[in-house]
C-alpha cells in the first residue's frame, strides 16, 4: 500500500501498536492476579473439599454429610460456601442457594445465588461444582465469587475505553513524534533541495537540542562546507585560467587577423582556420567567465520590474534576419500580460541563447515560436521549433557546460549556452527544461511572479 510507504505512518502505527501491547500487557497482568489466579486456588479448594465430602458421604452417609455441610456453610469466609445436596430421590436434603440447574451440568459453572433479606436484594454468584454420586445423591458444591465477578464485568468494560484510550494516546503521541521528527526532514529537505539549485552557500539550520538531528546537520553542514570550498577552488581555477589566456589569446586573435589581412588566402588558407579557431577560444573563454562570474555571487543582479513580452520581442527582431535568411520564419505571443523581476539583460541573453538554438537545431526552414504563458506561479518563456530535438539520453545533461548533443556534430556551438540558461534561471530562482511533444522542441524557462521572485 502507497500509505505505508510513507515513514510517519508507520511509525504513528508502530507506536500505537507498542502503546496497544503495552497497555494490554499490564491489563493481562492485573487480570490474573485479580482475577485468574483466585478463580483458580478456588476451584482447587472446592475440588478438595468435594473430594472429602464424598468420602464423608461413602463412610457415614447422608446426616454426617448434612453436618458437615451446614458447617462449612456457617464458617466466615472471604468467599462464602455454598451448597445444594439433593437426594437420590431428587428431595432437596441442605441447600443454601435459591435455585440451581435441574440436571447436571458441565464441571464448572456459575450460578446467580442472590437472596433477599428483609426486602433487599443480596446479590451473589456462586462458582459451583456438580457432582452425582454413585447412589444417585447430588452434591452441587461451590464459592460466592460476588466480588471476583464484579470485577471482571468491571474489567470487561474497561478493556474497550482501554483500548480506544490507548488508541487516541497513541495516535496524540505518535502524531507529536511524527510532526516534530517531519519538521527536522523538512529543513534538511528544503536545504539539500535549494543547494540542488545551485546555492552552495545554504546550511541545514540546528535548534540547538543537540540531539541526532543536530548532529546530523552538523555533519551535512561540514560537508557542504566542504564542497563549497572545492567548487570555489575550481572556480578560482578556471576564472584564473580563463583570466591568464585571455590577455595573449587577445592579442594572438589581433595579430592573426592582421596575418589574415595582409596573407594570400588562397597560398595560406591555414589562417583563415587559425583566426577561425581563435575566435572560438575567444568565446568559450568569455562564456566561462560569465557563467562563473554569475554562479559565484560577482555579477550582481540589476533586478527590476520587466515586461517578458518585451524581452521577447526585442531578441525576435534581433534574429529576425538570420531566421528569414535560413527560409523560416519567428513569431511572439502572450496569452495575457505580466511583469516579472529580473535582471532584463541576463534574460535577453538567456532567450538568446534558447533562439541560437532553435535557429540551429530548427531544420532547414526553423519555424520558431516565442510564447509567454503566464500562471499565478509566474511566466513561463517556450521557445519552440519543429526540429528533431535532442535524444532522451542528451536531454538530462544538455545544460552542463561543454555537453553537446549527439544531433550536433558539424553544427557551430560551444556547448555553454544552454548552461548559461540554467544559470539564469536558478539565479532568478525559477528553473528551465527541454521537452518533445507532438512534433516540436520546447525549451522553457521559468520565472517566479514578481512577488514571489527573490531579491
């Protein structure tokens, strides 16, 4: 079952299934000293006195019998003897209960013996014992276990507001527990989930209780702590390379281009390819560098109020000629407006970035459609295009930097475009994915509403 699954339930279950065994555990206890163990030392003594009062009967017949009897019924007890000695003509010798069964029944059984006095009723249950003798006499013997028989209906009773009371204890319990135990997984959860996004920086906050989750999230804690400081150490490093390469790769792009200039392309072609090649470190070098600067908190946002519809616009009318130049064609929509907190320049690039794509990848005629699909949650960009799209196993690692797909090869790219779009969107707090469906690629970017966005 789906429900047991999940971990507060059984532990809510579990804990009322200990509280449940517990409660009856002490229950039975009780019982069999108030009630099992006296009801049986009872039916040994009246099994003895049976035994001897046969005996008597045999030896010295039914007036010896008869005294013995009325002895023992006038002798103080805690449980009062009780009696009914029936001839062997059925005549009723000795009795000192009201009435009893008029043949014999099982070895044990209880009899109602109550008796009135003066008009008040005595109530009296008699644990009894019958027997006929070998002559045909009857000899009912037995106890008053009034007081032991109140108590068990009164323990009999009580064992099912036991049980509900046990029940809701329980569950009050074990919903306190489960509660205060969800709480704790929720802050790991929510921390471990915000980290997932890209903030190294977040830590699982401690209530100071000292207690295993305290110490759990001391160990979680050091060990984000941990790989912050080797991602900042790999940061540092590519920002130190890129930063390093980027003055002499400047400068060898210039004097190429100056060789390329000033050389015969039809003698040297190799600096075409050269220049060529330059450029492209050019570009992945500043495309690190972005996404680095962006990822480690040193560009900062310059968030405001922006209209996505005009972003769309302004990166449609940027791509309009190469699209018309490739024979297809782009279009804008928006179901309704909106406004959304952003930085409007990162989220030129990042659309940008979803067009180049599109114009790439969109087949020979791209048909690429910008729409704004705006909910309470925020704006959803989708850049979609009718191309092939990447293949299931591309589609989960198409935003890590230098990943391209298997459908890339021969097509222009660096691999960092779509990795810029992820960094965009997590630092907008909002998230992008790719997706195929009815013929197209959708590439969607998620932005929260303004007032849910961060600041």
């Amino acid at each position: 079952m789906m429900i047991l699954r999940n971990f507060s339930v059984r532990m809510t279950l579990g804990y009322i299934a200990i509280f449940l065994l517990s409660a009856m555990i002490l229950f039975s206890a009780y019982y069999s000293y108030s009630i099992h163990f006296p009801l049986a030392a009872l039916k040994r003594d009246i099994s003895r006195e049976m035994a001897a009062l046969e005996q008597l009967y045999a030896v010295e017949g039914d007036d010896a019998l008869n005294t013995a009897l009325a002895r023992r019924a006038a002798r103080p007890d805690e449980y009062p003897a009780l009696h009914v000695l029936i001839a062997r003509d059925g005549r009723t010798v000795s009795a000192n209960i009201p009435s009893w069964p008029s043949v014999v029944g099982p070895l044990w059984q209880r009899i109602e013996a109550d008796t009135f006095l003066d008009g008040v009723e005595y109530d009296r249950m008699g644990l009894m014992r019958d027997k006929r003798f070998a002559d045909g006499s009857r000899l009912i013997l037995g106890r008053d276990i009034d007081r032991i028989d109140e108590l068990e209906e009164n323990l009999q009773e009580a064992v099912l507001w036991l049980a509900v009371t046990s029940i809701l204890l329980g569950l009050a319990g074990s919903l306190l527990l489960s509660g205060a135990i969800r709480r704790r997984i929720r802050h790991i959860s929510d921390a471990a989930n915000r980290v997932m996004q890209g903030q190294l920086s977040e830590r699982i906050p401690a209530n100071g209780s000292r207690d295993e989750f305290d110490r759990l999230s001391a160990t979680l804690n050091a060990m984000l702590d941990r790989i912050d400081t080797l991602f900042g150490s790999v940061r540092r490093v590519s920002d130190n390379v890129a930063h390093e390469l980027r003055t002499p790769l400047a400068r060898m792009l210039a004097q190429a281009e100056t060789l390329e200039a000033t050389a015969d392309a039809d003698r040297h072609p190799q600096v075409a390819a050269i220049v060529d090649e330059a450029r492209r470190l050019q570009r992945v070098f500043d495309g690190l560098l972005r996404i680095s600067r962006l990822e480690s908190g040193r560009h900062e946002l310059a968030l405001k109020q922006v209209n996505p519809l005009t972003i769309c616009s302004d990166v449609a009318d940027y791509y309009a000629p190469a699209v018309e130049e490739a024979g297809g064609r782009i279009s804008v929509s928006q179901d309704k407006a909106t406004i959304v907190v952003a930085d409007a320049d990162l989220l030129f690039q990042a659309v940008a970035n979803l067009v180049d794509n599109a114009l790439k990848y969109g087949g020979s005629s791209p048909e690429i459609s910008i729409s704004v699909v705006v909910a309470d949650s925020g704006a959803t960009i989708d850049v979609r295009d009718k191309g092939p799209g990447p293949d299931a196993v591309d589609n989960e690692r198409l935003g890590e930097r230098f990943y391209r797909g298997s459908n890339a090869a021969g097509l222009p790219g660096e691999g960092l475009g779509l990795a810029l779009v992820q960094t965009v969107a997590a630092l907008h707090g909002g998230h992008f994915r790719l997706s195929r469906a009815e013929g197209s690629t959708s590439a969607s970017l998620a932005l929260p509403a303004a007032d849910r966005a961060r600041h």
